[in-house]
C-alpha cells in the first residue's frame, strides 16, 4: 500500500479540508492509502520516509524548520505533491513583505516548487475536493499520463494566475468566453464582459484556478474524458 | 527540581505549536509555555498599501479551517472604517454563512480530539462517519451562502455578494433539520466520551484543567465591537510577557500577546456560555461539551435567519471609499476574532490589526495546563480548539 | 425495442463523435414550436426534465431583443421554472458564458442536478470541468445532462451586429430571429420581413478563436442537436449517452416528440458530416499556422510557458 505523508509548511489548512471535504468518500479514500504523517489528523510526530508526500503551504525561506522539512522531502519521498497554490505557484504568498511582529524578518514565502523537485502542482486555494480525489486516484492508479499537466505546472515557471490567462490565452486569440473561469475563480475576480473575461486584481490571488481549468490551455483529451466521466463513472 | 520536557510538533490541531513543560518529580506540571511555531505570514504588514478589496479576500486565507470568521471581521472592519452599512438581508446571510461554517469547524474538531478518547475502532469510525455527514450540511451552508466552502467569496465589504434562491432557502431548511437529528445524536456522544475519559482516568471534571482567568466573549452567534473595549486590549511581545528569564521560549513564540485589563482571557464556546448564559463550568473537559452544544445552538440560529430571510432582498450596499478607522468584531469558532483597519481617502488600507481568535487561548492553554500531569498537556490543549 | 432505437442509425464517428445513434426529431407541443429555432428539441428536454424532476436546474442563453442598449445580447442564466425555459429558446449567434454560472447553479441556486446546453466548446469545458475539477468544487457530480448544439463558429457582439445592421439593413431591435442555412445567413424581422447575405460575407466577422476548434458537433455532449441535416421545422438530435437515449425515449413514448430516420429526410446526415469534415480540416490548417507562427497550440499551453 502506498505510504502517504501529508506535510504542512506555511499555510491555511484549507488544502486538507478540502480533501475532508469529500465527505463520506474520505474514510474511503484514506483506505487506499497508509497515512503515515498528517500533523493535523494524527500524532506521528517525525516525517517518515514514504512514497508519496503531499505538501501544502508555501516555504518560508527566513524560517529554519520550515526549510529544513522542504528540502528533507526529496530524501524521504518518491513523489513530491505540492497541493493547492501557496505549495504549487504562489498564490497570495507572492505578496508577504515581512515586517510584522513578532518575526519581522520572515518576509519571503515561496511555493515549494522553487525550492525542491516537485514531482506534481495542483493549483487552487484551495483544489477542490473532487480535484484531489481524482488526483489521488489517478496517482494510486498509476495513470500518470493524465497528470502530465500537473507535471508541467510543477516546473514552476509562473502563477498561471489571472494576468497568465489574459497573456496566454485571449492575448493569444484563443479564448471562445466560455466563462469556465469566471466559475473556476474561487475569489469571483472574474467577470465575462462582452464575451471575454475582466480580471478584478484587486480580487486576484493568483491561485491559479483560471488558467488551470480554461479548456484551452491544459486539454486532457478526449478519451480520458469518456472514459473517467461519461463512462458513467460520476454516477 | 523541576524537569524540562518538549512536546513538539503538537498534533490534531491547525497550525504549528510546540509545548515546553516545566515538571515535578511525579511529572505535574509547575510551568508550561505553549509556543506558535508557524511562520508568520504578515498579513497585517502585506495590507498596508493594499486596496481594502484585497485584504479583505486575503485575511480569510488566514485559517482554512476558519475563513468564513475572518472574512466577515474584515468586511465589518471596512464598512465601521468607512461609514457603510449593509443591507439588512446582508447581514443575515452573513451570518448564516459563518454560523455554517461554526458547524463544520466545531465537529471537525471533535474529529480532531476523537483518538484522546476513543480507542475502539468501530466507534471511532462511526463518529467520523456522523461528523462527516454533519460537515457537509454546514458547508453546504457556506457554499450556498458564502459561494466557497473554504474561503467564501461572497463575503464582501458591503453585505454578501448575493442573495440565495427560494428553492435554496427550503433546501436550506431541510437539510439543517437533518443536521440537527444527527447533531443532537453527536452531542451526546460528545458527553458521554468526555465523562468517561474523566472516569477511566480519575479526573474530577470540575477541576480537572481548571484556571482562573476571565472569560471573554462579545455574542452568542455573530460579533458586537460594541462589547469589546479596545482601551483594555494590548498585545505585547512574547519577551515582554515571558520575561528575560525565559528569553528561549519567548523567541520561539511567533505572535504577539493579548491580553484584556493586563491578563489573559478565555475565548470560544465556554467563554460565550459564560457571558451569556451565567453558567461557570471550571473544569476545561467541558469545552467540548459545550462545543457541542453550541453547535445545536447554532444548527437552531440557522434556522431562525432562514425564516427571518426575505430572499429577493438586496445584500450588498455599494460603498465609495472614505478615509476612517475601524473595528470589525466576530465570534469565530474558537472565539472573539478582533480585526481593525484604516484606510484613506481612496480606500486604500494604512494600517491593519488582527487578533485572532486563538491567539488569546495560546496563554490560558498554558494555566490551564499548569498544575496538571504532564500526560494531559495536549489533551488540556486540545480542548482549546488552537 | 423501441421506436428510437429502431430508427436510430450511425454516422461517421471520426466526424460526429462516438454517439449510440442519429434521427431527426421535432417537438409536438405548439407552445414550444411557437418560439423555437427549428425542431424545439432543447427546449422540450428542458421543459421536460425540469417538470418531471429529472433536472432542479437548466442553463441556457437568455437575450432581450427589446434592450435599449444591446437588443439580441445574450446572458446566461439559471432556469428553475419550467415555465421560464422558453424565454431561452432559439439561437443566439454571439458569445453567451453558459459556463460561468454553472457554479452559481450549484451555490445560490442550490441545484443538484443541473443540465446546461452549450456550444461544442462549452461542452468541452464542462467535460474538463468534471475530469479535473482545479476550481470546481462540488460541481462534477451536480452535472445531469450536457445538451450541445452543433457549431461551425461564433461570432461577437459588434460582428453580429454589422452583419444584421450593416450588411442585412435591419436594426437589431427590429430583429425577431437569425438562423444559418442553405449557405446563407438570415434576418427575420418583427414585421414578417425576411433578409439574407451569403454566408461568405459573414466570415471576416467570426471569432478567431473558434478557428482553433475542430469540433462541430460536440463530441463529448450527452446528446446534441441542430438544424443541419434535417429538414426545415426538424432537428438533428445525435445521442451519444445511454443517460440521454433513455431521456429521449420516455419523451418519445409520451408523445412529446415525433421522430424520423434521419435516412428519410433532406438533406440528411450526409450534409452534417460534410461540414464536421469541413470544420476539421479548416481549423486543423489554421492550427498548424499559428504554430508556424510560434502561437501557442489550444490544449496544450501550459507545456509552452
């Protein structure tokens, strides 16, 4: 069974009540794994090595134990997750400056993707719970061609926040106004003005959920989707 | 000759703490100082500079657990600082909103203590079962109301966003009905593993965990700035409150500490029982009870501001920015969540406060531990809900 | 078996879709027949699923063609009221982001079974929306029926506009429906007056965004419907789920739909793959182009950043 570590560094929780959020499926889910380190869920106390660690919560370079549990993750993990976007691009994080008591100096807090090989990135604050599932499932599956994606986003090269979606996607003459990520905003930073979406900054994060589930930029393919959705497996 | 023991990571709770226990020859603890070792993340100081829009979405990203709280803190805190005042069904479901998520929190964390007081599997299982299913009644409150589950956007400085449908309204009802069926059966069960961990262990459940410091609480089911003299709050820096003499521990706390009239004060569910029913329940166990029985209290609340609603009112009062200072106060889960903000003229935020809820446990955590074996440290700790 | 089944036929799956079967269908009801675009078939599942509890919410595009400002501009909406469907019939041909109030459906509204009806690429995200739910909370499993309608391209607001004000001489206000056939682009007014330009003056105002889709059919739809194939007044309706056959044959046998083999009618199916084959070969060129040109491929720029 695969042993799974689910690690903390400096975040809301939000990502693992998300995954609580599947509700009556979470007994299920956690029985298709060894839940070896949840600090939150239990009282192992030392990270142990396992094969999977999911990590949420951004790195905060000026705090010694928080980079200290980052970089051990490589050395005790096969597969590094970095859940939801203080862990996977950034998120809100991009915008701490340090200055507050009492530890004045911590001031930069970036995803773990800049700071260990992140084998996965799953955008969103937080990812929803049915996004988590079906990442988990696909991972214990082995069906990792389906998250390539999350193997790109890993890379770390931006947000993929609202400024991506607008650079890459209708700067780029590809966006239809489908409106996918005005719903898929989980701050409403977005509005569909005349068939093209406005990004309220004021409200973006940058979690990344816009560019994430636009079907323009990141496609699964069609068979994935007959298969896993409309093969009748959502019922 | 006392003992240093080192309980570190604390567990079953959000966030990063660490315990230091002074203790006896028999292991009864003299001192214990119970440390946040969370990075701080700044959210006063990332603020500063920043439209009130933004802050207001990035406080709730301060506990996942807990958003709904501190979204609603710093939207009252605008409109106090800004002169607005939101529409009457606004306010309701505004509420409604932080009381669904009261709900979710509050049996979460009973998921959290359940392995202090239950070893048998199958009950264990089943109680998760039961407080999954309430869970999701309350964040189907959140997600209805508050758009998000976790992190619920429709909190804005205003009111709320929108209103929620007639049929949602009825779906509401009958779902919160089921919740308190399944809660009222939570409830009990609640008690009877509290009063049976304080038999199997010997432990008097009014004394067990008992301290003296006030109790602090400003509502029953929302938040009143009113009832909070802001006068008699300082936070002070760990070192100032610990002393030179214990200079290790304080520079390991992160947070600053406050304190009403010079002294700590409890907040949370008892503290709210305290104020606002007259009861005095000394003994820590019975956090959990009344925990539980503000849940039902809140499931009933739910009820009354569903039939209170009129769903085709208006929610949200448009608002131009305005130079002030205010005090956005509300009842979290875990207690009186304090948030103060001044902007300018163009409603851009100068200066941001946050005294959240937990941080005013963090000391009574520590009297409360004190005097008690050592064994118990988490178990007092978690009855705090950190 | 039944009477759907027996006349249901397959067409070119590399074209359509993968789909269980093809045939024409017209709803019965005048009401509906009164303001639809061409069978009413939408409409009747909408009308039909709402009323019998099936789905607890439907969204569609809703247009006022009497606003003062934008007369014909589409806004997506939440339909719980059955009575309310057929303000959303007949087709808008500009840009409407069905889509993004799908979550909407699901929070203030409350829906648990939702159906949306969409183009090809709403169709699509909406599919990706349930795979991959990054910003979907608690949506995948509310989704009951996925209703797409065939799309050769979109065009926006002001393109629309020129092409009706411009090119046909009518003022959007005057506007009673659009449609596109037999090669042409039509007007129809409120007084009865019908006007028309070949559909080769209508391009330079299609959205270049839809150059990028090779889907025409929505291939990924629990069922599709349009006009093309089927004689004037009827729809083609290509069911690919067994969810949509079986949706379509309890409406059959209570009469709310009458229905023909595809084989009977003019033009017939043969017209709709040419046009998926059309629309394929098209855009796939215009793909390869922008490639050429160092433009980001859809689907798959993630990989190029």
């Amino acid at each position: 069974m695969v042993r799974l570590a689910y690690v903390q560094l400096a975040g809301c929780c939000g990502c693992l009540v998300s995954l609580a959020d599947t509700y009556e499926r979470l007994l299920d889910i956690l029985d298709e794994v060894e839940l070896v380190y949840c600090q939150t869920l239990m009282d192992e106390r030392e990270i142990p090595e396992c094969d999977v660690a999911v990590v949420e919560g951004a790195v905060c370079l000026n705090h010694e134990e928080c980079v200290e549990v980052a970089r051990g993750l490589e050395e005790k993990a096969d597969t590094i997750v970095a859940l939801g976007a203080c862990a996977a691009t950034g998120n809100f994080m991009r915008y701490s400056r340090g200055n507050e008591q009492s530890a004045p100096t911590h001031e930069a807090f970036v995803p773990l993707t800049e700071v260990v090989d992140v084998d996965y990135a799953i955008p969103g604050c937080p990812p929803a719970p049915e996004a988590i599932e079906r990442f988990l499932t696909l991972l214990l599956e082995g069906k990792t061609d389906l998250l390539e994606p999350f193997a790109k986003l890993a890379e770390g090269k931006t947000e993929y926040c609202g400024c991506d979606l607008m650079y890459h996607v209708v700067n780029k003459n590809m966006c239809m106004g489908c409106g996918t990520c005005a719903a898929a905003c989980p701050t409403r930073a977005i509005e569909i003005v005349d068939g093209r979406p406005v990004v309220n900054e004021d409200r973006c994060i940058k979690c990344g959920a816009c560019f994430t589930q636009c079907p323009r930029t990141i496609w699964p393919g069609d068979d994935a989707i007959k298969e896993l959705v409309m093969g009748g497996e959502e019922e | 000759m006392s003992e240093q023991v080192e309980i570190q990571p604390t567990t079953r709770h959000e966030g990063h703490g660490k315990l230091v226990l002074y203790v006896d020859d028999e292991g009864y603890v003299e001192r214990a100082f119970y440390l946040n070792t969370s990075a701080i993340r700044g959210f006063e100081a990332m603020a500063k500079g920043r439209p009130a829009e933004f802050v207001q979405v990035a406080v709730m990203r301060i506990c996942g657990i807990c958003q709904a709280t501190h979204g609603t803190a710093s939207a009252e805190a605008f409109e106090r600082a800004m002169g607005i005042e939101p529409p009457r069904d606004g306010r309701l479901l505004r509420e409604l909103c932080a009381l669904g998520n009261r709900i979710q929190s509050h049996v979460l964390h009973q998921l959290l203590v359940l392995d202090d007081f239950v070893e048998e599997e199958k009950e264990k299982v089943e109680a998760i079962k039961r407080i999954q299913q309430i869970r999701k009644i309350g964040q189907y409150v959140v997600d209805v109301v508050g758009g998000e589950g976790i992190h619920p956007p429709n909190i804005r400085i205003g009111g709320m966003a929108e209103n929620i449908s007639e049929s949602a309204r009825k779906r509401l009802y009958r779902r919160l009905r089921e919740a308190r069926e399944l809660m009222e059966e939570q409830h009990e069960f609640m008690r009877e593993i509290v009063e049976r961990f304080a038999e199997e262990n010997d432990l008097d459940l009014d004394e067990f965990g008992r301290h003296d410091q006030p109790f602090m609480a400003t509502h029953p089911t929302y938040g009143d700035p009113e009832r909070l003299d802001l006068d008699r709050v300082v936070e002070v820096l760990p070192i100032e409150y610990y002393g030179e003499e214990h200079k290790e521990e304080a520079y390991e706390h992160n947070g600053q500490i406050p304190l009403y009239d010079g002294v700590p004060v409890e907040v949370g569910p008892r503290s709210r029982y305290v104020v606002f029913d007259g009861v005095d329940p000394r003994g820590v166990l019975y956090i959990h009870i009344l925990r539980s029985q503000e849940t039902l209290a809140a499931i009933d609340r739910c009820l009354n501001i569903l039939e209170e609603l009129n769903t085709s009112g208006k929610t949200l009062a448009e608002w131009e920015p305005r130079a002030g200072t205010g005090v956005g106060v509300h009842e979290a889960p875990r207690g009186t969540n304090v948030h103060i903000a001044t902007v300018n003229e163009k409603g851009i935020v100068e200066d941001y406060r946050i005294i959240a809820a937990s941080t005013w446990n963090f000391p009574v955590v520590e009297k409360a531990i004190e005097g008690e074996h050592q064994e118990y440290a988490e178990v007092i700790m978690r009855c705090y809900d950190i | 078996m039944s009477e759907l089944k027996e006349i249901m036929v397959k067409g070119d799956e590399g074209l359509l879709g993968e789909h269980l079967g093809v045939f024409t269908a017209r709803s019965t009801e005048r009401r509906i027949l009164r303001v639809t675009q061409d069978g009413g078939i939408v409409s009747s599942i909408m009308v039909y699923g709402l009323e019998e509890g099936k789905f607890d919410g439907v969204i569609a595009a809703v247009a006022d063609p009497d606003d003062p400002e934008e007369p014909w501009k589409p806004r997506p909406v939440v339909i719980t009221d059955p009575d309310e469907v057929l303000e959303a019939a007949g087709t808008k041909y500009t840009y409407c982001p069905n889509v993004s109030v799908l979550k909407e459906a699901v929070r203030s509204h409350g829906c648990e079974r939702v159906a949306m009806v969409g183009t090809p690429c709403q169709v699509r995200a909406v599919r990706k929306a349930q795979l991959l739910p990054v910003g979907m909370r608690h949506v995948p499993d509310k989704i009951e029926l996925l209703i797409g309608i065939i799309c050769m391209e979109n065009f926006p607001y002001e393109g629309l506009k020129t092409m009706v004000e411009q090119l046909c001489g009518v003022w959007m206000r005057e506007v009673a429906k659009m449609d596109i056939g037999k090669g042409k682009f039509w007007v129809y007014t409120d007084d009865g007056e019908v006007k028309s330009i070949p559909i080769d003056e209508t391009h330079p105002f299609e959205g270049e965004p839809c150059h990028v889709c090779t889907d025409y059919c929505a291939e990924l739809s629990d069922l599709t419907a349009g006009s093309v194939g089927s004689p004037d007044g009827w729809s083609t309706v290509i069911v690919r789920t067994e969810k949509a056959l079986e949706l379509l044959e309890e409406m059959v046998e209570q009469g709310l739909l009458e229905v023909k083999s595809i084989e009977e009618v003019k033009p017939g199916l043969g017209l709709v793959e040419k046009l998926a084959q059309a629309k394929k070969n098209k855009n796939q060129k215009e793909i390869e182009e922008r490639k050429e040109l160092g433009l980001p491929e859809p689907g798959k720029v993630h990989e190029q950043l």
